[in-house]
C-alpha cells in the first residue's frame, strides 16, 4: 500500500455542525427543491466543490420561501476538517453575499442539528409607517393596531398545545403539538416585533399566528374568540397568513454539550 493510500485510510470520518444565516429573498426556502433555488442547495454546492466530497446538509429545520434565518445549523459527516477556520473564510468567499457562515464545529457522531435542538425562536417583523429601508425586510400594516390586545391574544398560545389550526393544510406531520414559551409583542427600532419560542412549529404556523393577531389589533376578532379559533383545529377558522418577508429564524438552543465541544 503506497503513502498516499495510508494517508487516506488513516483519516477519520467525524460529524461537523455548521451555523450559518441568510436573507431568504432569492430563495425558495431552506430544503433543496426540483426546481427552484434553495438555501440547502447553494451550501451544499459550494462546501462540496471546497472539500472535494459529496456533502449532504440536514439543517435544523425548514423555512419557507423568503423566509429569513438569523442563526441557521446544519450537521454534515466528511473525513477530518484540518482547518476549519479557513473552511469557513472560503465558504463566505463564494457564497452569495446573502448567504453567511458563521463558525464550523465538530460535535459527537451521533448530535442531530434537527432531533437535539431543544428550543427555536422567530421574530416577525411589522412597520406601520411606510419606511422605503425596511419594505424588503418588514410587513407594513397602515390600519392602527391594539398592541395591548395583540399581546393578550399571544398570553392564551402558551396555555395551548395543539395548534393544528395555524398548520398548512395537507401536511405530512405525525403530530400538531409544540410546547410555547413565549409570545408577546414589543417595539423595537421603529417596528412592532413579535417574537415566540417553542421546542418545535408547524409549517407555516408562525405567519398564521401573527395574521390572526393582526385581526385582534385591528378588532376585526376579539381576544375571547382566539379561543375558539385553538378549539376547533380549523385552519380556516385562524387569520390569513402574512407574508414572508418579515419571517426571522433568530435562535435554536442546543444542549450544552454539543454547542460546547470546542469551546
């Protein structure tokens, strides 16, 4: 057996955990599709040319199409990284400008960027004055809004746990329950953000929750029938969905001890 034989045989396949954000404009969201861009599918490419490997990316979740991430991870297996640091300097050098990563860390063989995560937080982000820096990145609602009835309404999700009502029709899930933490409304920088937290959501769950609150603070429902809303199981019964573009993944929360393997 040559050297360079010896060399590769020596080297041992280890799981990596990669975090990353991204601007979700140009992308038909996080999971790789027949037939449009996605985000998985522009770092998959890109990592797989730098490696020479065949690299396959299970992220943390999936966002829909123009939805944003703040703070992405994905886990991928590949023969031992020697410098990660130049890794990382590399990917951001071909990537996208909207594409960012932030760090590459090794984990345990057996750490799931999808299964381990015990927490996600969104933020969604809404202007009620025409603002021509924010109207890529925010909803603009002009019809005043009740911000303190908004954030009763929020206070009756963390008392519910099926929320099949604000989940896309057809879907394929085996359950409707997550586990809320938080939900309020707070103004912050010239916008109304909502922020929520859970261990899990559904498809599409947290642009029908703001779109339901959206007809409480408009008065179009009162906050006693969001109630009835949670009951019936009834997507038709929940607001419309609002759109994309002001959809930010901005946290999952590991166990410590995957997150600080390294540190």
């Amino acid at each position: 057996m040559d050297e360079v034989s010896l060399k590769f045989k020596s080297r041992q396949t280890l799981r990596y955990f990669i975090e990353f954000s991204y601007f979700g404009k140009a992308y038909h969201g996080w999971q790789r599709q027949p037939n449009a861009i996605t985000v998985q599918e522009a770092l998959e490419e890109t990592i797989s040319k730098l490696l020479r490997a065949d690299i396959s990316l299970v992220g943390a979740g999936r966002t829909d199409a123009g939805v944003h991430a703040r703070q992405m991870f994905a886990h991928f297996d590949v023969d031992e990284i020697d410098h990660l640091g130049d890794l990382v300097y590399r990917l951001n050098a071909f990537l996208e400008d909207d594409v960012s990563v932030k760090r590459i860390f090794e984990v345990a063989e057996n750490a799931h960027a999808r299964f381990d995560a015990l927490q996600r937080t969104y933020e969604y982000w809404l202007v009620q004055q025409k603002n021509p820096f924010l109207m890529e990145k925010a909803h603009y609602v002009k019809q005043p809004l009740n911000v303190e009835k908004m954030n009763e309404a929020a206070v009756l999700l963390l008392n519910h746990r099926d929320f099949e009502c604000f989940s896309k029709s057809n879907t394929d899930v085996k359950t409707f329950l997550c586990d809320i933490n938080k939900a309020f409304w707070e103004n912050k920088n010239d916008m109304l953000v909502f922020t929520i937290s859970a261990d899990r959501f559904l498809r599409n769950m947290v642009r029908a929750i703001v779109g339901t609150l959206l007809e409480v603070g408009q008065g179009k429902i009162e906050v006693a029938y969001v109630k009835t809303i949670l009951k019936s199981k009834d997507r038709a019964q929940a607001g419309p969905s609002v759109p994309a573009k002001g959809l930010y993944l901005t946290e999952i929360i590991y166990p410590s001890s995957i997150l600080a393997i390294n540190d």
